[in-house]
C-alpha cells in the first residue's frame, strides 16, 4: 500500500460495506493489507488480545483472526509484533478558532486522532448559515475525518443573533452525513420563553426527529432547570467540574464529556469517579477546543489519554472513553471507535496499553503517520474573499459615534464587570470612591459589520494598566471588543485589527505592540500553526506585562460576550445579566 493512498480515507459516507471487503473476507478475493501480530484491543469485551492481524479491504476490516493464521496471498503485510492497536481517537467535542483547518489536520496527523467532531458556531456569529458553509467545506476530503455538529448560534438576547439559524437551514445541514447533531445548546437559551427559546426548542426537536442527538450545556443548570432542559432531549454534556455535577448529568443518562483541553483542564479534578461502581461508557474524554500553543508543546486528546493512564484509570476504561464511547454517542459505531469486521480501519499503533505513544496510525486503511514519520498532508483550501473581509467597521467613524474610554461618572453609582475567574464575572455596583480604588478599566463591545452601535462598560479586576486590546474572536456575538486606557491606544488597536480583517491587537499609543491575524470570518487565520503560536503568545505575554494577571488573558476578554458563562456579560447595547436577561446601563 502506497502511504496517502486508500479508499476512504479522508471522506465520509453511509454506504454499506463493498462487495469486495465481503468476498475478501470469505477469500475470494486479495486483501489490501495485514496489519499482523499485534495485541488488539476488543473494545466490546475490554480485553487486550495477543497475536492477532487485522485483515484490511477498501478502507474497513474484512476479519480478525489468530496470527498464526495464514493470510491470503498477495497482501501487503505490516509487521506490528510487540505493538497494541487500538481504535483511532475520537475528539467528541471541540471547537476551532484561530488555527484554520489545514493548518489543525496537520497538527494532528501524529497524535492519532483519527476524527474530530467539532462545533460550527464561531463562523456563523455574524453570517449565519453563509458563514458556516466555507468553514464546512473545507473539512471535506481530509485525510483525517472531521465531522461538525449544527450552531444554534444562542445570543446573549435576540439582538445579539443577527442571523440565527432557521429550521428549514437546520434540515439542510442534518441531510449532511459530516453533520452528527445539533451543536451545544445553553440551557438557559432553550428554556427562554418568547421567540429565542421557541427557535431553539424547534431545532432541538427537529434534530430529534432527524435521529441525530442534541449536544448539551448545563453550566449553572440545577433542579427543576436541569429536568426541563433534559427532558428536551439532551444527550451530552462536557460542563460538569465537580465529581457533584458530574453525577448530576450522569443520572440524568447523558454522556459525561470530561473536558481537559484549552478551556478548562477538569481530569484529576473528577478522577475519583472513577473509584466509583459506574457504567464508565456513559463517559467520555474531550477537548473542548485546544489553544495552539498547548496543542503544539503537549499535543491533543492524546495528552488527555496519556494524563488519564498517568491517573490510573484502567488502559480499557481510557480508550472506550476516547474512541468507542464516542462513536455510540453520534450513532457511529458501526463504523468507528471498534477494531473489528465491517469498521473502517481507524487505528493507532502503541506499544503497550498504558504507554500511549502512536508508532504508527491509519485512517481508513492508509497510513497518516509512521515511526515519526508524517505521510499524509492536508487538504488546501480556498476561502472566498468575502469570507475574509467581514468586518464593515470604518474606525475613526465607529469611535466618533460611540465616543473616547470613558472616565466613571462624575456623580451616582457605576456598575461593573468584575472578573471572578478568567471566565466568570459577576455584575458589581460601586460608589465614586470604590470605582477609583478598583481602577476600572474600558471595555467596548462595538457592532461589528457596521460599527454604527457600541457600549463602552467597565471591567473590574481586569488588571490593565496601559494601552489597549482589541479582539474578534469573542464568543456568540456579532460584537468586537476593545479594552482600553486611553483613546488613543483604542484608536491604534481597533484600527490595525480592521485593516487585518479580525484577530487580536494590543497597542499602546500610536504603536501597536502585538497582534495575529484571524480574517476568515474574522475567527481564524491563514497563517501556519507556528505563526498562529508565536503572535499569540505575544499578546499574551504583552497583556501579562501590563498587568493582566489571568492565566489565559486573550480568553478572559473574548469570553465576556457568551451566554454560556455566568453572570454577567456585555453586548453593543449594554450589559446584560444572565439570570434575567436584563438590558443594563452604566448608571447603576
């Protein structure tokens, strides 16, 4: 077999298996190749079976026999004595921003991560279904296989959805076979009364009825709330933090995703679970996205594996969790996540069950990585120019209109975000003397398609001390951002982010410091992974030595536009309190 050759690799169908993989098994027909002597791991029964070869046809497993057994003639062996083969690593949850997907399938090729589902919103933000069908074509035809799940694209208030998606646009996508579901849902977007809680309540059931599953989101849901949503029909969450919630969501019968990725790293936390008399396929291990910088320097789910054997959870519980679990969860397990007839070869080769260290990995019968060796290569893509110029702000117009960084009032109490964590904030309200002591901090949500509506709020705690940042690559919003000491540095920042079509900008002055450029749908960029790594570690290290002091500074502003995190949230009209949706000014 000639590496980057294969039929099936890199697409995706529901055809049955082909003739030949049929009469190849009955040997009438040549094999492909013989993957021989391995140990195998049965993910049905959880047992590690010695000297066995997988018999390889088109793409899929025709048989798995004795190795001892004689393999037709004609067949290309592949000697794997003294290695394990265990199903290719499903990514049950993730999202992409910043690294586009060239650049993401390449960094993965050696991980052995065979699939990834991975949620569509961040592209349709301000264009809807437009917006996602660029981001979706480009998943088409990789050598590794990426599904997505639809956006429900939740805003903070039915302003902040510009371009929600309809359920007529919702069948389109379902009809798609890389379409597993519907994406991540907010509970409290679903259970909204009036026309943003009925949109979503209608995707949900049409998801349902489409036979595909609904993901789920049940952050800061409890009681009554969390039966309401569940009886939706839900059937994931990857929230949980605590081994409390965790539980709480597992007997409500979803699949527990533990999250240990970019956003949050919740393994060791929730370890003692797995002390516990549990039905462990009803878990999981995901992503939740990773930041280039991590996904470089320590890797993918495959660190998640290795920190999961590190942990000692049993190698068996390990691999359902990050494969087969996986493929049953998205009704794919007749073709992923088990090393067995009929399946599509997806496989990692290892060697031993708790040394996850890929020797060699193959997707759909071809070899993607070999002994450090990467033998596969992307798919290029080509993003139309209206696909990277979507941001329609003229900067010195959006800043006259909504006017310079704002001082707190002379008079009265002025309400603020105050950063709790660098997710969570909750809404505070101070006197003139406790907004000088804090030393509030600007912070604009400004449109971003026209720059024509904005709303200058104050962050708390946030720790800047000069100069300002300005991103795009905010969460669930058609808003960018700008946090900002003086009018100039704000002017320079917004400016230079405009002119890059999206990304992030720090600048002081006249003199922008940092900055990456993210212009498709102004979330990712068309640069290499390595200069997607180095231009945000230099904002980040920029924002540090201004006095920042979060751990991951670029998510504690891009999170304060998301319904998904608690409590309190800005929009180009004002802030809004989660617990009620409220519209709130400045003037406390």
């Amino acid at each position: 077999m000639t590496p980057g050759e294969g039929r099936g690799a890199g697409t995706w169908d529901d055809a049955e298996p082909s003739e030949g993989l049929i009469r190849a098994a009955l040997g009438w027909e040549p094999l492909d190749t013989v993957v021989a002597n391995a140990t195998v791991f049965d993910s049905v029964s959880g047992e590690f079976l010695p000297e066995r070869s997988l018999w390889l046809k088109d793409g899929r497993i025709a048989r798995v026999t004795a190795a001892a057994e004689p393999a037709p003639a004609d067949a290309e062996i592949l000697d794997a004595s003294g290695l394990t083969l265990v199903p290719g690593l499903i990514d049950g949850h993730a999202h992409l921003i910043r690294l586009f997907v060239p650049e993401f399938v390449r960094a993965l090729l050696p991980t052995g991560v065979t699939s990834v589902v991975i949620e569509a919103m961040e592209y349709g933000a301000t264009g809807g279904l437009a917006g996602i069908r660029p981001f979706i074509e480009a998943l088409r035809g990789q050598p590794l296989r990426l599904f997505y799940t639809a956006p429900a694209l939740c805003g903070l208030t039915e302003e902040e959805e510009p371009a929600p998606l309809q359920p007529q646009e919702l069948d389109e996508l379902l009809a798609d076979p890389l379409c597993l579901g519907l994406g991540e849902v907010y509970w409290s977007n679903a259970l909204l009364p009036g026309p943003q809680g009925i949109r979503v309540r209608e995707l949900m059931a049409r998801t349902l009825s489409a036979g595909k599953v609904v993901e789920g989101h049940t952050a800061g849901a409890k009681g009554a709330r969390l039966d309401a949503y569940t009886a939706l029909g839900v059937s994931s969450c990857h929230e949980p933090i605590s081994v409390e919630e965790a539980l709480e969501v597992y007997r409500r019968g979803l699949l527990v995703m533990i999250r240990h990725g970019g956003i949050r790293r919740d393994l060791a936390r929730l370890r003692p679970l797995f002390d516990m008399p549990l039905d462990f396929r009803r878990f999981a291990l995901v992503t939740d996205g990773m930041d280039p910088e991590r996904l470089a320097t320590r890797g993918y789910l495959d660190q998640v594996v290795r920190e999961a054997l590190d942990l000692g959870i049993a190698p068996h519980i390990v691999y359902r969790m990050a494969s087969t679990n996986v493929a049953e969860h998205f009704r794919l397990e007749g073709r992923l996540g088990h090393l067995a007839p009929g399946r599509s070869a997806d496989m990692v080769a290892i060697s031993a069950p708790g040394e996850f260290r890929p020797v060699f990995v193959m997707v759909g019968g071809r070899l993607v990585f070999d002994r450090d060796e990467v033998l596969a290569r992307p798919r290029p893509t080509t993003v139309a120019p209206a696909f990277v110029q979507t941001l329609g702000v003229d900067p010195e117009r959006a800043l006259d209109l909504v006017g310079p960084p704002p001082f707190p009032p002379a008079a009265g109490s002025v309400r603020a975000i105050e950063h709790v964590t660098n997710l969570v904030t909750r809404e505070v309200v101070l006197t003139q003397q406790e907004a000088r002591a804090m030393d509030l901090v600007p912070v604009l949500a400004l449109e971003r398609t026209g720059g024509e509506q904005g709303f200058w709020g104050f962050l708390a705690g946030f720790g800047l001390r000069g100069g300002a940042y300005a991103t795009t690559t905010t969460w669930d919003t058609p808003d960018l951002v700008v946090v900002g000491r003086d009018e100039q540095s704000v002017r320079t920042a917004l400016g230079r982010l405009v002119e890059n079509g999206g990304g992030g900008v720090i600048a002081r002055g006249h003199h922008v410091v940092a900055e990456s450029r993210a212009p498709i749908c102004a979330v990712a960029s068309l640069d290499t992974a390595e200069r997607v790594r180095a231009d945000l570690r230099e904002l980040a290290h920029a924002l540090t030595k201004a006095g920042v002091p979060w751990e991951d500074p670029l998510l504690a502003v891009d999170t304060l536009t998301t319904p998904a995190i608690p409590h309190l949230r800005i929009t180009h009209r004002g802030y809004v309190r989660l617990k009620d949706r409220s519209l709130l000014p400045v003037e406390a």
